[in-house]
C-alpha cells in the first residue's frame, strides 16, 4: 500500500513546516566529509565552506566510539555558529539501530534545526527507515520551531538497501537522495574485495585464446557499474539526485578521477571529497566540460521551442538531444553563479 497523494504532502506533525513539492535548486558537486571533533578542522570550517558546494559533519564510521559524543557535540557548535552562505551543511547520522542515533537527531535538531540542509542516514535497508526518520523529524521540527525541513539522504550500502532501492527513492517528499557506499556494499554482499570503491585487478573479462602461448589480456571490469546505474533510476524517476560516496585510496588521484568520471556519465550529480586533494577532483568531473556545454548552447539557439530537427556540424539534432543539450547547460548555469572563472569558460 502506497500513501495516497494528498497524504503524501500532509506535515507528519502538527506545527511541522510543509514538506518539499520540489526540492530546492543546489549545487552539490562533492559533500566534503569532517570529523566534528577535531578542533583544528572545526576552526577551519568558515575557509572550507568556500571551497566545497556541501559540509558534511560525519558522527557515523571513522568516528570512533568515544569520540562520538565530542563528535556530535563539535557538530552543534559549528551549525549554530558558522555562516556558511550558500554551502550545504549535513550531518551523517549513527545508524538507527546504534546507541547514538537518537541522541544524534533529538540534539542536533533541538540545537540547531533552522542551520541544516540535509541528515545523511546510513544503511538505510528499505522504506520503513526513512518513514521512522521522517515521522521522527517532523516532531522535532514542530517541537524547536523549525521552518523549512530537513531532507533525508540516504546511503544505498546493503544488499537489501539494493533490493529496495526504488521504495527507499520513493518514500517520502523529505528524500534529497541516495549516495553509493562501496565498502559497506560490498560487505553486506560479501564481495571479494577489501577496496572502498573503486576497481579490483581481479574482477575482468580475459580475452579469446589467440595462438599457441600467446598472452591473453584481462581487461578490468567496473564492480560498481550496475549499482550505480539501478540506484540512478531509482533516483531520477523519483525526482531525486543520486551521487557516487567514497573513494578510499587517497594517493590514487587518477582512479579516484576515473571512478567519479563514471559515475557523472551514469547520471549522478556528485561525490564525497574525505580528503581535500579529492574536492578538486569532484569539481572538475561534475562541473560540465565547457566544450559540451558550448555545443549544448548552440543546439539551445538553434531549437528554441525545443522541436523538430536540426543539423549542427554535421550532427542530427532533435528533440531528445535539445533536452540532452538543457541538461548540460542547466548545470553548467548552477556552477557559474558560484564560479565566475567557470561562468566565463562557459560565457554564461
Ligand atoms: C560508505 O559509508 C561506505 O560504506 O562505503
Ligand atoms: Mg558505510
């Protein structure tokens, strides 16, 4: 049973603020992950946000135990300080069923609920964690007066969280997205590798036998690829936004770069940067080739009412490519209003 529409959109606490019809416009090319506890990273916050589209105060995994109450504490000291503009600020959360979820949410909202765009929920395992997430948001929104609410991003990283990835996309007008955690994946599903993301040298296709003793190539296969493109249209027809998560080999810049490179052409619309040299990565690969997005204008002016067809350096142009065209530049207008390099490249 799914909620009827008019439910669907209904506050789930009274004196809670309306749920989103549509979500607001962001640029979220990285979420770039610190540990709130850290005092020296905590200081450096205010110069951070005008690097990165999303501050993310991660209280979950790499946060050990007992740090997680400084953590979460370090947390509500930047939301209620920090002025970041127009950067994101999210938390992930402790999972729901650890002894710190409850205080994670209950302390942050009542602290700070107004400052925060997003809560990242971790293995997230099918609809009924985010409608408990949900519900549990909308009281405390109505309890602390917040007025604008809190959307819930979801971290695909179980094979039931697979299995369940298109009514987990679906289950509420809080959903902002859905992020891909490799290493969590791939021990849920009991994948072979100890990587966090990225390819394994072992996972390939090995070329026809050709010739007596002649050397037969295994060429690399990509272990994310069908997670990525199930978890994007699950996202995209829900009319939310998909990203790739980490990327774990910090001093592999190039297989960092691939890995995000995919997952872009996939459809996804960012990452996470955990160490700074992977936020400009991120900005280079999901900020849209100024190339493409040249041509892209000039298929815009050669079709203005997005009809018939058109032929542009010797390419058919149509209706399908005039929609592929506005994607590209749509983006491309959301970095350039926070890049003015970019908007020049761009001549936008
Ligand atoms: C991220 O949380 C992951 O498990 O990859
Ligand atoms: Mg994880």
């Amino acid at each position: 049973m799914t909620k009827v529409p008019r439910k669907f959109y209904e506050p789930l606490a009274i004196g809670a603020p309306q749920p989103y019809r549509e979500p607001p416009v962001a640029l979220e090319r990285m979420i770039h992950f610190f540990p709130p506890q850290n005092e020296k990273l905590r200081a450096k916050v205010p110069d951070m946000a005008g690097q990165v589209d999303v501050l993310l105060g991660n209280l979950e995994d790499a946060i050990p135990a007992d740090a997680k109450e400084a953590a979460r504490a370090g947390f509500v000291e930047i939301a209620k300080g920090a002025d970041l503009g127009t950067t994101g600020l999210w938390t992930r959360v402790n999972c729901l069923n650890s002894p710190w979820f409850l205080d994670d949410i209950t302390e942050i909202v009542a602290a700070a609920g107004n400052k925060v765009d997003v809560v990242m929920l971790p293995k997230v395992e099918g609809p009924w964690d985010i409608h408990y997430l949900d519900q549990l948001l909308a009281q405390l929104e109505a309890r602390h007066g917040v007025t604008r609410p809190i959307m819930i991003h979801a971290i695909l990283e179980t094979a039931l969280g697979v299995e369940n990835v298109s009514a987990i996309a679906a289950a509420s007008p809080r959903m902002h997205g859905m992020s891909l955690g490799p290493a969590d994946l791939a021990a849920s599903r009991g994948m072979k590798t100890t990587r966090v993301g990225g390819g394994h040298p072992f996972y390939g296709v090995l070329e026809d036998a050709h010739g007596e003793g002649a050397a037969r190539t295994l060429y690399q296969q990509d272990l994310w690829h069908f997670t990525v493109a199930r978890m994007v249209d699950a996202c995209v027809s829900n009319g939310i936004k998909a990203f790739y998560g980490p990327f774990g080999d910090f001093a592999d810049s190039e297989a960092c770069e691939a890995q995000f490179r995919n997952a872009f052409l996939l459809g996804c619309v960012g990452a996470w940067s955990l160490h700074p040299k992977q936020i400009d990565i991120a900005k280079q690969v999901f900020s849209p080739d100024v190339k493409e997005v040249l041509f892209a204008k000039r298929i815009l002016e050669a079709m203005p009412d997005g009809t018939g067809a058109v032929m542009i350096d010797g390419k058919m142009q149509d209706d399908a490519t005039w929609k592929q065209a506005k994607v590209i530049v749509d983006l491309a207008r959301l970095v350039a209003a926070k890049d003015p390099a970019m908007a020049e490249a761009y001549g936008l």
